[in-house]
C-alpha cells in the first residue's frame, strides 16, 4: 500500500505513458500510473497477479464505465523515490504484456490525462472547487457543476459472481444513472491478493437523488451498496483507484467476478437471446432489458433466458419478483432445462412458466400484450 505523503491534487507531470505526482513533503518519493485499455480482464489478470506478487507494481485496479460499460480499463501504480526506476519497471511490464499477444492498449499524454480525471473531472481546470455538500462531493468549475456519491461494495455477499459484472451495470444503466465502477487489488499477509470495490455515481448538481441504495439492495435481495461520506482530503482514494472501504475479500474466492466479462458471453445464446428481443420489438411490445438474459416486459412479466441452470439465481428473482409478476423461464441446455422441470419447488409455484428453448421460437407473444 502507498505510504503516507503530501501531494497536491492536480500537481503532477505526464511523460508519455506515465503520470508522475511527487511528494511535497521532506521524504520525497513519487507516484506514477499507467491506464491499460482493454477488452476482457480476465485475459490480463493471470500476469497482474504476477506483477503483484513480484512487487513490480504497488496495486492495480480494474476499471468501468457505467454508461459504457463495454469500455474496460486496467490502472497501474508504481512507487519509487527514482523515476529512471520507475521507467525501468514500466518499460519490462510494458515488454511482458505485448508478448502475450492480447489486444490492448497502453493510454499516452492528453488521453491518459483526461482519463485518469475522468472518475472525478471531465477536463482539468485550474479553477475547480471540490467541497462536501451533505454525503456527497459537489465540484464545480467553468464548465461543470456535479455531485458525487460513493459507495462501497459488500462482495463478499454475492453468491453468483460470474455474471454479478454484468449484472450490475445492467441494473444500474436502466435506472440512467452515470457513474464508475471500480475494483482494487492489493497484496495482503501471506502473497494473497485483497479486493475492495466503489461505485462513484455522478449527478447534475440540480439533479434530484435517486434512492440507487435502496434500488440496488432490493433488486438484488443483500445489502450490497452502502454509502460512503468521502472527505476532501481522502479524495485521492479515488482519484487514485485506491478504493473507499474496508470490506475485503480475497481473489482467490472472488475470481469468478471477471471470468465472464461481457464480451465473453457464448455467441449463440447472444444470438438466441437477441432474437428473442427483436421479436418483442417487432411485435410492439414494452420491455426493459435489465441484463443479457433478463427481460421485464409490459410491466407485468419477468422473462429469464440461461444458458445453464442457476438455481440460486432462479430462487432470487421468484423471491424478488413472485408476488408482482408472471415469469417465465427458459435454459438453452438440454438436460439443464430438464433437471429444472424436476425441482417441484420452482415449477409447482403459481405465475411461473418454464418454456423450451424451442418454444420461444413458435411463442405467441400477443400474450405479452393482453
């Protein structure tokens, strides 16, 4: 972890690939990041773990656009009191992730600089003003008045993870809100590697506060968001991707979190289940896609497509959703679709339908509209 100094927020130097901040105080050292653009993290997380445990870098962090959620970005920091160190480490890092032959892209000079502001300022502005207005950060400048709200992320809570990325951005891009999702890692006692994770959600300064606690919580059916109050002079916990919280899991019983990224979904069922929307549309019917595979439709029905069976998942959404909604329910897997016909707790339930992939081909959806 980072050791304590003074640094001034919008101080530091670009050279290239690296943002250099220098200490203010008498012990000077200096603070360097690196923002890596890729397309999956998990094809990068295997030689980050690398880079950790060899101390090559401080920590990493991955990093999402809620809005663009398809946008995946890797921070790298570096600690050193030498910057010809610090060049040295980048550069061998830089060498190694070109040899593994995976499609990314190192940021330089003024896109580096814009995106690393960007979880706090869309342009830097000497004039910028950061002040606590009740929970939140208000920042304004010449062109920006905004409000941030941070909250931290109990994953430790979540059972099924493999696709928990997935859908939360979902869940968050149909209540239109913008904001970051990020993930810290950090080395702990005994070479194992900690997670903390942030959700910073921006809003216009005259902008009404969304509940995103209270929504997020009861869709999911955990208390997994709580708010943070970030003081001013924690403020480069975030800048930094250094993270808000003390809640902590380990990779190792997190992994899954990033084994099944958005562009690693199988194509068939991307195309089974974009057909199914397409034929929502052609029939004029009211839907809200709330993640790849869930589907509320006509403010009346819950439509879940899988890939394989996910009977905690399944049982969530009767918990969730039972009492408002009819649903349906369908798994492109042959012998997954008939083990879930044989657990009566599920398919005995009123409002429940479970259809055959094939059924949803010849499905008559005027039902949708009744």
């Amino acid at each position: 972890m980072l050791k304590k100094g003074k640094f001034k927020l919008l101080s530091y130097l670009i050279e290239e690939y690296l943002i250099f901040y220098k200490s203010q105080s008498k012990n000077e050292k200096l603070i360097a990041f690196a923002i890596i653009e890729i397309k999956t993290f998990s094809s990068l997380l295997s030689t980050l773990k690398e880079f950790l445990k060899k101390q090559l870098i401080t920590y990493f962090a991955f990093q999402l656009n809620a809005y663009e959620k398809n946008n995946k970005e890797v921070i790298l920091s570096f600690e050193d009191p030498k910057k010809e160190q610090i060049l040295k480490i980048f550069n061998i890092i830089q060498q190694k992730i070109q040899e593994h032959k995976i499609h990314h892209q190192f940021l330089s000079n003024e896109v580096l600089e814009n995106r690393f502001l960007s979880i706090l300022l869309e342009e830097k502005n000497s004039s910028v003003s950061i002040l606590n207005n009740s929970n939140s950060l208000f920042i304004t400048n010449k062109k920006e008045e905004k409000l941030l709200d941070f909250y931290k992320l109990n994953l430790n809570l979540v059972e099924t993870k493999n696709s928990f990325i997935i859908n939360f951005l979902n869940l968050i891009n149909s209540f239109r809100r913008k904001g970051y999702l990020f993930f810290n890692f950090t080395l702990g006692s005994g070479n194992e590697i900690k997670i903390t994770c942030c959700f910073v959600d921006l809003r216009e300064f005259h902008e009404n506060k969304f509940e995103l606690k209270k929504a997020v919580n009861d869709f999911f059916n955990i208390k997994l968001l709580e708010q943070e109050v970030m003081k001013i002079k924690n403020i480069f916990n975030c800048l930094w991707r250094l993270g808000i919280t003390d809640s902590v899991v380990t990779l190792n019983n997190s992994e899954n979190l990033f084994l099944n990224d958005v562009n690693n979904i199988n194509s068939d069922f991307i195309q089974f289940t974009h057909l199914f929307e397409e034929k929502l549309l052609k029939n004029d019917i009211k839907f809200l896609k709330l993640s790849n595979n869930l589907f509320f439709i006509d403010q009346r029905f819950v439509f879940l497509i899988l890939k394989k069976l996910d009977s905690d998942f399944i049982y969530r959404i009767i918990e969730n959703y039972h009492s408002k909604y009819y649903i349906y329910i369908s798994i492109l897997h042959e012998s997954d679709y008939n083990q879930l016909l044989g657990i009566k707790s599920i398919t005995q339930i009123e409002k429940i339908k479970i259809l055959h992939p094939n059924e949803i081909q010849n499905l008559n959806y005027k039902v949708f509209k009744n």
